[in-house]
C-alpha cells in the first residue's frame, strides 16, 4: 500500500505552498484510495532544533560507522541522548515508510524556513547518507516532490537567479541521503506582486506561474 509523507512548512495559513502541495496531496489521493496520506505540519507542530544530545548521538554513529538503522535505532545512550533521539527516531520512521515526499517548502530570505530546516537537521543521520561506493541509500528509489513559493523571480536568466539558494541547497541537501534521482520542484514565482506595489505590474506573470505550478501538483499527484 503506498504512503505520502507530505511536509508544510510555512506558518502561513492558506500560503501558496500550502495550496500547491495541498492540490498534489488531493491529487494522490484520488489516485491512491487504498494509500496513506501522512501529514505533518512543521509550522504548527514544529520539530526541536538539533541540540547537544542528538550531536553527539550522531558523531557517535559517524566515529564507529554504524549504518545498520537497526542499531541506529537505540542509539541514545544517556537519558539525555535517549529523550532528544526520541524526537528524532519517529521522523526517521515516517521517511522509510513513504514511497512518495512532498516538501512544501517556500522560499525565505532566498534560502528555506527554518522550521524545514530544523526537521532536516533532525533526520539526515549517517546511515542514511548515500553509501559513496554505490550511491544508494535506504532512501533511495523514493519520489520527491517541492512545492514552492517565491515572492520574485529566480529562475534562469533572471536578475536574481544567483540569488536563489533554496533549490540549489534542496538538491545538494537531499542527494546526500539518496532523494535526488526522482524530484521535482514546482515553483509559483513572483508571489509577492500580490500585495507589493512595485511589483504589481508582475501579477499576470505570477498568475500564470502559479496556475503551472498547480497544473504540475496534479499531474505529479495523480501520477
């Protein structure tokens, strides 16, 4: 039976994030009547950030080379250590059961949230991290899906291109634990000619963006 494990980000209530993933979440599971929808929200249920007791749970596992999740799991050694890793563990869980991810992740001060950042922070363990031999990990084969909004332009050729550090760090981010073979990103640029005065001359542009983006959330959903 397949399983969507679908993250929001952003602590907008009705963001165009939200929308975009909202529409590839009813899409699959108009395709998928028998799967599992998992829904987390980052924002109203954020993930701790990573502190003393996971980091030193996690150069432990490096120093000694553990790759086995089995192991990994029980990790924690101290009552501090077992606590945080306790947070960490079911967020890990939740990524090796989906078949399918789909990230609403919009773009902040040109890079991600950090409510997103948080929860990435929590699960990019060592076992996970693609073996360098082989380039597969336990996520590997898994299909991942960006939804994004950007309050300008970003895409290539654009003034600000060099400026995007959201989807370049996305792809270089989730490739070190195998979840780059098989993404996508839909992007609804120009979000803020919405309400910014010296960008409304765009909002013909955004609209258009957006209804691609939206056109691509179903289509990828009911794929």
């Amino acid at each position: 039976m397949p399983t969507l494990l679908h993250l929001d980000s952003s602590p907008r209530r009705g963001s165009v994030s939200r929308r975009i993933s909202g529409e590839f979440a009813d899409a699959w599971r108009k395709a998928h009547p028998d799967g599992t929808h998992v829904h987390r929200d980052l924002a109203a249920d954020p993930v701790p950030h990573v502190d003393h007791a996971q980091i030193e749970v996690m150069h432990r596992l490096e120093t000694e080379g553990v790759r086995d999740l089995a192991v990994a799991r029980d990790a924690g050694r101290s009552a501090e250590e077992k606590a945080s890793w306790a947070v960490t563990w079911p967020l890990i869980e939740e990524l090796l059961a989906a078949d399918t991810i789909l990230l609403g992740v919009p773009m902040y001060n040109f890079s991600v949230p950090s409510t997103f950042k948080a929860w990435f922070d929590r699960v990019l363990i060592a076992p996970l991290i693609v073996d360098p031999a082989t380039g597969e990990g336990p996520l590997s084969g898994k299909k991942v899906v960006v939804a994004s909004a950007r309050g300008g332009a970003y895409g290539p050729g654009t003034p600000r291109q060099d400026s995007d550090h959201q989807e370049p760090y996305l792809k270089s981010a989730l490739a070190m634990v195998g979840l780059a073979a098989d993404l996508t990103f839909l992007h609804a640029e120009l979000t803020k000619s919405a309400h910014v005065p010296r960008l409304a001359q765009f909002k013909e542009l955004a609209a258009t963006s957006y209804e691609t983006a939206l056109d691509g959330a179903r289509t990828q959903g009911g794929a």
